[in-house]
C-alpha cells in the first residue's frame, strides 16, 4: 500500500471503501498490509509503531492538569496522554498500545463519572484537540471532529439557526454524551443525540497488534452504527469524527420556575410528572430538587411565552413559584444558562435511573427526606421528562440505546469539595457516598434501567439496566470489531464467546 496523505485518507473514507488500514506507513514506513472488509486477518502483525500528536508524560510540566479529570474524585497516573491532532496518531497511539501491551483509555470531554476515561500505569488517547466542523446548510448534516464539547457544537449550529440534541451541561464532550445515548432539553422534540448520528470515523484495533480507520455510516458496518448509538463508549473502538442530521431551530422559549422551601414537592413533582411527559414534544423540561428549593427548567422549541407558560401552566399553577420566560436564539440561550466549571464542586456522585410510571406518594417523600437531609448545599434530585416525545421512535438503522418509553429519568446527585484542593472534601466523602447509596436503594421499587453515560457502579446486572435485550448483539458486535478485547475497561462490554 501506497503512502496515503491526509487527504487521500479523507477521499478514501468519504467514497465509502468502509475500511482503510493504516498501520505501516505512520509507524515504520515499511511494508504494507491488506485490508479485507474489516482489515487485516486477526493474527496479521504490524510493523513497530511509534506515538505521534502532543505527547504528555509524567515528566511534563502540564502532566497533572492533562491528566485531571471533571470529577476531581477520581485520580489516576497515566504513563503517557497522547493527545491526538489528526486521525493517524490515533492509529499510531492504538497500535503502540497494543504492541507495547500497555493497557488504554480513551478521553474526550473528560467528563466520564467514574473515572474511566483514564487509567494508571497506561496510555489515554485523547481526542479532545480535534476540534473541525463542517456544517452543510442544504443536506442539513453536521460532520465534527470528536473533540467538541457540547457548548462548542450547540454555538457551531446556532449560527445557522440548526441544532442537535446534546445534553445540558456545556463543558462534557459531545461525543462521550452521544456514544452513550444523550438526553437534553430537545430530546422529545429531536430524539436522544445518538439517534441524530449517521456516521462516524472510527479507528479500530486490527489484526495481532494494530490499528485501522473505518468509515460507519448505515450502509457501511451498519452493525456498529447501531452499537455506537448508546454503547460506543469505549466499547469498540476510538472515534475520531461524528456526522450528525441536524433540524433547524430559529428560537426557544426558555422558563425558569423556583419554589422556595420543599412544602411544595409533592405537589408540584406530581403534576410534573403526569403532565410534562406528554406535553406538546417540542417542550422539554427539567425538575430539579435541592435541599431548599425546588427549580423547574423548560425549553420550547420554537414557541412563545404565553404557550410555555400555559404548556407547564399545570406545575406552575401549584404554590407560588417565581416564573421567568426569555425567548432567544437556542445557541445563545444554552451558552446563558452554563455554569462555568470552576464554580462547580469538585467531587460528584451519581447514581442514574429510569422510571416508566409515575412515582406513588411515597416515593416523592423519600426525595423529601433525602433531600432535607443532603450531604452538600451542591447536592440535588434531577429529573428529564421523556414520555410521548421524539425519543420513542428509534433512527433508520436502529439504536442501541433501549429506553424508548421511559416516562422520565432521575438521579440523586451530591457535589462537594473545593476545586483546586485536593483534600477539601475528604471528610464529607464517605457521607455523601452513603446517601447516595441509600438515596437509590431507598427509591428502587419505583425504578428500571440506568443510564451508562452515568453509570452505576457495583450494581448487579447493569448490563441488562444499561441496555436491555440489546446487550447479547452488542457482545455479538464486540466480538465482531474487538475479537481480542482491546477495549475494556470496569463496566465494557465482553465479545461473545461463541
Ligand atoms: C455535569 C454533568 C452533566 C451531565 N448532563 C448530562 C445530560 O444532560 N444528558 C446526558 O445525556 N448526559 C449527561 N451527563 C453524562 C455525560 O453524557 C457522560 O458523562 C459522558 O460520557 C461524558 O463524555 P465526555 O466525553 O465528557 O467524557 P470522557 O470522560 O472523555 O468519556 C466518557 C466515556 O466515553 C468514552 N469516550 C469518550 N470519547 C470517546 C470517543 N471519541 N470514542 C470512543 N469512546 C469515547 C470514554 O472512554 C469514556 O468511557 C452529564 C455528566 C456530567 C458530569
């Protein structure tokens, strides 16, 4: 095989040939290997690979802060961070990995709520540095590089007047939030993020000890395409690009409601919750429950005040709350309502779930008194209405990601600690690790499957609360681009054994 230059690399991939290997030329620049459908037979062997892109090692000035991740909770000392400018240092960092038997991870937005985007002893792949997008007005699709945050993609669109669904929180990278699902304020108008996903560029382990770039898309490795909805982290391979169908949205009406106190809940947490679900799909809203107050977050997609306000007139209507309404631009509104990440405590804990009927009485009291009882003034009870929205109904292709009538998602969440302290929050460490358990334990009856972009650690069978009858294809699948298991991390998930 020839050279190929970044250029011929992109041809290639974009003519759908399906999959390019490019082991040798990056590496040794020796000898070449073939590529069948899926690249090089799994016992072929490269040639010695050598690590390119900006290269962190412990030794570097800025190896701690390459290396931290959002939640300061968890702390690991990678051997090497290589973060990654172009796709071949990916396929130079996988095959390196592999062939020096060096365990890895792969990193974007370095959000991941347990910690497993790195890993001591071992090398990240990092591919928050590639950053291109290319916004296509007239097919209406969106192809951006891996490394975006989600803020960064929503302003990238905004200026269009299009958008995708991604998640609230600004500064969590985009392609962790899609590869494991994605839910926001659009959910119910434009499906999960992952469901507006129809193609990636992802490079994959190949052969004994190397590495290849596949093009995905429904007509190419269509199989992977459906994993990648709502199990692609880390899982099966490191993407490097996402190409996304995008809607046009001019303008949301965005609504803010505070209760002060919690006298309120059961009231306004049970007309949420038998209301918002199945309002008008264009309407997405949040409840959240703090120690002192409770918030309620609306977006209309293009709609006005009056119908937001008559839209959640039923929750609103309960107590007294505080109400604002501001119409805008999507792109401006989410970049208004972001929290910058230094403000932000620097532990966390989670624990994710999904509901599919209403909770009784009781289980609105159990948040009462978990809440009055929260380890931190950072600490809250999070609901995403879900219900009759455009979330039910899977993409071309299907998804992976199984929760299609879940009537809202909730998790306990507690936050605290001091960023840039590291021993701020040790005393309050195990109390808040304990409420979270008992929060979630407390509220089990009333709940099914979790999410795995917050994943549930220690929890028995979260293979099938993560992905339902889906995950014996994803092993299938598994088996089928990982046969060696090169991607495995504390919850990933196993080839098929037969
Ligand atoms: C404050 C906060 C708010 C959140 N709000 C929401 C929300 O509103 N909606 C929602 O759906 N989720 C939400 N999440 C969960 C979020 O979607 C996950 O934490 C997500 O996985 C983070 O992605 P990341 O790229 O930032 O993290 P990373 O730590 O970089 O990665 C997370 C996981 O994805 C894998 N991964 C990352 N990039 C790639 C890649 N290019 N190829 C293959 N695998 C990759 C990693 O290996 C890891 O397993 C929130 C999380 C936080 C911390």
């Amino acid at each position: 095989m020839r050279d190929l230059s970044r250029r011929d690399l992109l041809k290639a991939t974009a003519v759908g040939a399906g999959a390019v290997a490019l082991p040798v030329m990056m590496a040794g620049g020796s000898s070449a290997i073939a590529a069948d459908d899926l690249g090089a037979s799994s016992s072929a062997t490269y040639p010695p690979a050598t690590l390119t892109g900006r290269i962190v090692r412990p030794q570097s000035p800025d190896y701690a802060s390459a290396s931290l991740g959002w939640d300061e909770l968890f702390v690991h000392y990678p051997l090497v961070i290589v973060f990654a400018q172009e796709t071949r240092d990916v396929v130079n960092a996988l095959t390196w990995a592999r062939q020096n038997d060096v365990a890895l991870r792969v990193r974007s937005g370095r959000h991941s709520l347990e910690g497993w985007s790195n890993v001591d002893n071992g090398i990240v792949i990092d591919v928050s540095e590639l950053k291109g997008a290319h916004i296509d007005t007239g097919s209406r699709t969106a192809r951006v590089g891996a490394g975006l945050n989600q803020l960064e993609a929503v302003t990238a669109l905004g200026e269009y007047d299009l958008a995708a669904t991604t998640g609230t929180e600004g500064s969590v990278g985009l392609s962790g939030a899609t590869l494991g699902g994605g839910f926001g304020f659009l959910t119910r108008y434009l499906g999960m993020a992952c469901d507006n996903l129809i193609g990636v560029e992802i490079v994959v382990a190949s052969g004994a000890d190397g590495a290849e770039v596949l093009k995905v898309d429904p007509w190419n490795h269509p199989d992977l395409l459906w994993a990648l909805r709502g199990a692609g982290n880390g899982n099966f391979g490191i993407v490097t690009s996402l190409t996304y169908k995008v809607a046009p949205l001019k303008s949301v009406a965005y609504l803010q409601a505070t209760w002060e106190g919690l006298d309120d809940l059961h009231g306004v947490f049970d007309r949420w919750q038998r209301s918002a679900p199945f309002a008008d799909p264009r309407l997405g809203s949040q409840l959240e429950v703090h120690k002192n107050e409770i918030l309620l977050f609306g977006v209309l997609a293009e709609g006005s005040e009056a119908e937001a306000r008559k839209l959640l007139e039923p929750v609103l209507s309960v107590g007294n709350p505080e109400v604002t309404v501001q119409i805008g631009g999507w792109g401006d509104t989410y970049a208004g309502f972001q929290i910058p990440t230094e403000d932000e405590p620097a532990n966390w804990k989670f624990f994710s779930q999904f509901t599919s009927e209403p909770f009784p009485e009781k289980a609105i009291s159990i948040i009462r008194a978990f809440m009055e009882d929260a380890p931190s003034d950072d600490s809250n009870f999070f609901t995403q209405a879900f219900g009759t929205g455009a979330q039910r109904k899977e993409p071309f292709g299907g998804a992976a990601f199984p929760h299609r009538d879940a009537l809202f998602y909730s998790e306990p969440g507690a936050g605290w600690g001091t960023r840039g302290e590291p021993d701020s929050g040790d005393a309050v460490t195990p109390i808040a690790q304990t409420w979270i358990a008992e929060f979630s334990q407390a509220l089990r009856p009333y709940v099914n499957g979790a999410y795995v972009n917050v994943p549930n650690i220690g929890m028995a069978e979260w293979e099938t609360a993560y992905w339902g009858r889906n995950f014996d294809r994803l092993r299938k699948i598994k088996a089928k681009y990982d046969p060696h298991n090169v991607f495995q991390y504390e919850q990933s998930i196993p080839p098929a054994t037969h």
